[in-house]
C-alpha cells in the first residue's frame, strides 16, 4: 500500500523550510519543486516563498557564492557548467555572474590541473593524440573553458603525434 501524506499547511510549510533553509542554502527553484512534490496549491507555495525571502531564509545572490564554492571544490566543475546548471535553477544572471567572479583564478586553475591530473592517471589511450582529446573531453564535460586547459594537457601529454 502507498503511504498517503498529508498535504501541509503554509504554517506547517513554512516552519519546515524554515528549518530547510536555516541548516543549508535553497534556492526558489528547488523549494517550490520540492513544495509542489507535496501537492501544496501554489498560492500557499507563494505565501511560503514569500515569507522565508522577507526573513531571510532564503537569499539568492548568497545561495550562487555558496553553489559556486561548493561545485568547484567538491565537483570539480567549471565556470561554463556552473553557469548553466544555475541557470537551469532560474537564477538571476546578475546573481550567477557575481558569484562567478568570485573564483579565484589561481584556485580555478590549480582545480583543473588537479581534476586532469587524476583523470591521465587512470586514462587508457592508444595514443598521445588520443590521451590529448580524451583530456580535453573531460575538461569540456566538466565546464571548464578550452583556453585554460589547453595549456594544462599540453603539459602532461607531449606533442609527439
């Protein structure tokens, strides 16, 4: 049998993602998501976004630093997934971009070059033009522009081909 939940009430809503927001950052997007999972009519999810925003439960510019901070150091992602993963959040390109400039380009780099350098550790190629491109797949996949690494993968793969 299936479990029938309760649909909560804005009060109990809001008092629930209160406590959400208050142990981690939350973005609009992923609220009313997980509030219309519950099956919350959409004036009620309104009301709640609306109340935790005017406390300060949920701020999004905050939210983009810390999204920014974690990808990059725990995912290892690049500014151009990042860019489009927060997008598809429907966050503010005003918000994303500050947040994005906030990478340290040093720490940007010495990221990717540790990301491609455990990559080329188990990276089987028949080839060095192989081990090149297979490297340069990985940095595109993870969102990092070709420009940056480049330079990284011609340092660890020689031009021989």
């Amino acid at each position: 049998m299936y479990k029938v939940s309760k649909i909560p009430t804005p009060d109990e809503a809001l008092a629930r993602y209160s406590a959400l927001c208050a142990r981690q950052e939350c973005c609009i997007s992923d609220l009313k998501l997980k509030m219309r999972r519950q099956h919350m009519d959409e004036l009620d999810i309104d009301a709640v976004i609306a109340a935790l925003v005017s406390q300060g439960f949920i701020d999004e510019r905050r939210y983009c630093s810390s999204y920014v901070s974690d990808k990059l150091r725990f995912a290892h992602w690049g500014r151009l997934r990042m860019r489009r993963e927060m997008r598809r959040k429907q966050l503010r390109d005003e918000d994303i971009e500050a947040a994005l400039e906030g990478i340290s380009p040093r720490e940007y780099r010495e990221v990717l070059r540790e990301l491609l350098t455990a990559y080329d550790k188990q990276l089987r190629a028949s080839s060095d033009y192989q081990r090149w491109t297979k490297l340069m797949r990985h940095a595109y996949m993870h969102g990092f522009e070709s420009d940056l690494a480049e330079p990284i993968v011609a340092s660890l793969v020689p031009e021989s081909w």
